[in-house]
C-alpha cells in the first residue's frame, strides 16, 4: 500500500465520520421526547403504562395529563397526535394541557398518542424534523414525526393488515393507531397502544372523546365532525353553535363498515360520545411544494392556491393560506362547542373548563403567547 | 439475532474501509465512502 493512496483515503474517512456524527446526531435527536409545562389546574401526571402496564419502558408509552375539577360533571379525553404530522392536532392539546383549569368534571389529555410515531419522520416526503413557534420569551420547538408508528419499534408491515376487528386494510396501516381500535393486548405495539387507550377510557370512566386531526385539503372528508351515533345530537348541536360563530364546519357520522377508526370503536366497544375534528393541512397533502416550517405554521402553498382556483379541493384556499393558528383555533372552538352542547344536552354531565383559550384570540395573536416561555 | 445481524454489518464495514484505502483512483474512494456512511450509520445506530 502506497502513501499516495493512504491520504485521500484518510482523508474521505475522517469525512464520512464527520457526516455519521453530524446526521447520526440529528437523527438521534428525533427521539428525545418535547417537553410539556401543564399549569397549575393540573391534578395528576400519569403514563399510559399506568393503565395497561405491558407498554412500560416501550416506545408506545406517552404521557397523560389529569385536569381534575372540584365540581362534579362529566369525563372528557382529548387525544392529540394520533397522527404526529398533523401539527394542529397535537398543539391543540399542548395548548390545553399548558393552559386549562377544570372547573366542573375530569378532562383527560393525551398529547402525543402515537409516541413511536413523534421519533422519525414520513421516508422520501423531506418534512422537517422540527417546527417553531414565537412566546413572548423566545422560540419554541416541536417535533413533526411520521403519521405511522416507527418501524424500528414495529417491523415488518404484513402485505395485508387485518385489524382488531377484522378489517383488511393496506400492510402500512398495521403502524398507523386510527385503525388499530379497540387494540389487542397481544397485539402489535400499535394496537397495545389502542389497547392502552380503550383502558384509560374505562379506568377513567370518560364518557365524551375528542380525537384531533387534520387532513390534506384535497381530501373530501375535512373542516368536519365526524361523529358516532352516540354523539349525533351533540355533534349536530356543536355544529349550529360553530356556524353561528364563523366557522364552517360539516358533519359526517362514522360509517358502521370503517371499522378501526377511534370514533367508530370508542363508541361501539367503550360506549362513549365519540367524536373526530378535523382541520385542512397543507403540510401533509399530496400537491404541496416543498415541504417547510413555513409551510406547516404560515400553512401557504402556491400549488395549492393554484388547485384551488382549479376547484380541485374541499376546503376554500387563498393566497393567505390556512395557517397553523387559524387550525388551532377551530379545533379550540369545536371542542368548546361540543362542550356546550353537551352542557345543553347532559346538564349533569357538564364539563367546565377555566382558562379555556379563546379561538378568535389565539386566531389573532397566534398560539405562542398562550404556551408556556420556552425553557433556556 | 441482533448481533449477527451487527456482525454482518461490521464485516462489511470492515472491508469498505480495507478497499478504501486499497482503492488507487481518488473518484472511486469517493464513491466508496458514499456507501461507507450508510454502513456507519447503521453500525452505530441501529436499536
């Protein structure tokens, strides 16, 4: 072996560990958990492991926040990052978590369902690991994750996936937790996360669930209530008091046939009000430009501009975009609202929540000045 | 099962890192060590 050869070869060597360390240490990065600062209305600080004890020490494990109020009332769980690339979903429950105050009733929230989804990102869609938002003391960040559980924790996909409750279903939605209900205790970590869920909703004795979403805008079912046949009048009630205050939103019940899906089998098999909100996100859609942190907080994409002038989508879509407020804000007024009618409907299942933010501030001065400083 | 499945990624490693320094033309190195860093990357951070 000659010299000559030996430099450029130690030479790319000592490169390749730069970009290992460098990218390794980006990579890694992904699975160091946010943080949540809960305000004082916060009454109990639990894990999902606390209720179905085989997900301890798992990638499935997430934590659950405990809004305990000293009136008795009805028992909510909002779950928020069911799927991670659906940022409105998860900060609308980081939101609550960090701000709320249970007057009357038990709110129960779980920001970061899909826990193992939050630690990688969709392969070949080049989302950023990260996005930001401005608090009045600094920046803060949150991670974007996968809309599926990761294949590290859960490998290999079959070719057809066949769901608790017999649903045959395309190999990747054996990782994705909106299909995996009323999980199995045996089953795949995602069903035993279902499974997990389905525990807390009993132990917890929730009567009213609140999944949050968002959907791509070229999808037909968006800005909705998708409700179970337990949560019809509700929903219908929600929706009138929502239209009232500007905000377009249109029901659509659960079919029967879609089995799998959180409000089809909190409803059938824990007998709970089950409700979905969603909200239109064009960080996640098919026709969106680059992806960036732009893209998921501002929410502006000329190609979806374009698609709209097209009249190709569900959901109308300016040159202003549909910003990462403006969805947190309409998940913030539909859980208010259902929370309305449910007083309406259930007097003595009310639940009251203090310190609720309000959509149209949070609409107005951004989700920032509501959460918590970031920490230095 | 893990580690094999490390020791079969090792022994690659191991002879990508011999033909590097064996290789004479300098483009082919760089090519070689595109394929290094994959390898790295899964040595180390496989769980």
């Amino acid at each position: 072996m000659k010299t000559k050869h030996l430099m450029p070869g130690l030479l790319l060597l000592g490169l390749t560990l730069a970009v290992g360390f460098f990218s390794g240490r980006e990579f890694l990065s992904m699975r160091r958990n946010d943080e949540i600062f809960p305000g004082s209305g916060l009454t109990a600080r639990k894990r999902l492991s606390d209720y179905f004890p085989s997900l301890k020490d798992t990638a499935g494990d997430t934590e659950v926040f405990i809004f305990d109020g000293a009136a008795k009332g009805g028992n909510l769980l909002i779950l928020g990052g069911t799927h991670p690339n659906e940022p409105a979903g998860f900060m609308t429950a980081i939101l609550l978590a960090e701000t709320i105050r249970a007057a009357r009733g038990k709110a129960v929230i779980v920001p970061w369902a899909n826990a193992s989804g939050f630690t990688h990102s969709d392969p070949q869609e080049g989302s950023p690991q990260r996005f930001f938002l401005e608090t009045p003391t600094g920046r803060r960040w949150f991670r974007l994750g996968s809309r599926v559980t990761n294949p590290v924790h859960q490998w290999p996909d079959p070719t057809i996936y066949v769901n608790p409750m017999g649903q045959k279903l395309a190999g990747i939605d054996a990782r994705n937790l909106n299909r995996a209900y009323p999980g199995k205790a045996a089953g795949n970590l995602t069903e035993k996360v279902a499974f997990a869920i389905m525990d807390l909703i009993r132990k917890e004795r929730i009567e009213l669930g609140i999944d949050l979403h968002e959907s791509a805008p070229e999808y037909p079912v968006i800005n909705a209530i998708v409700f179970h046949e337990n949560a019809s009048e509700l929903a219908a009630i929600a929706q009138m008091e929502l239209q009232a205050e500007g905000f377009e939103l249109r029901l659509e019940a659960s079919p029967p046939n879609l089995r799998g899906l959180s409000h089809r089998e909190w409803g059938d098999a824990a007998g709970i009000k089950a409700i979905l909100l969603e909200t239109p996100n064009a960080s996640h859609g098919r026709l969106k430009g680059r992806p960036t942190v732009s893209l998921i907080v501002d929410g502006k994409d000329k190609y979806y501009e374009r698609a709209s002038r097209l009249g190709r989508l569900f959901v109308p879509y300016g040159p202003e975009g549909i910003p990462l407020k403006l969805r947190v804000a309409r998940h913030l007024a539909g859980v208010q609202a259902i929370l309305d009618s449910l007083r309406e409907l259930e007097p003595d299942k009310a639940i009251e929540l203090a310190n609720f933010p309000s959509p149209a501030e949070v609409q107005a001065k951004g989700i920032g000045v509501f959460l918590h400083p970031a920490q230095k | 099962m893990r580690i094999f499945y490390h020791l079969i990624v090792f022994y690659i490693t191991i002879q990508l890192v011999w033909s590097l320094f064996r290789e004479k033309k300098f483009w082919k190195q760089a090519s070689l060590v595109l394929v290094l860093v994959l390898f790295l990357l899964r040595l180390f951070l496989i769980e």
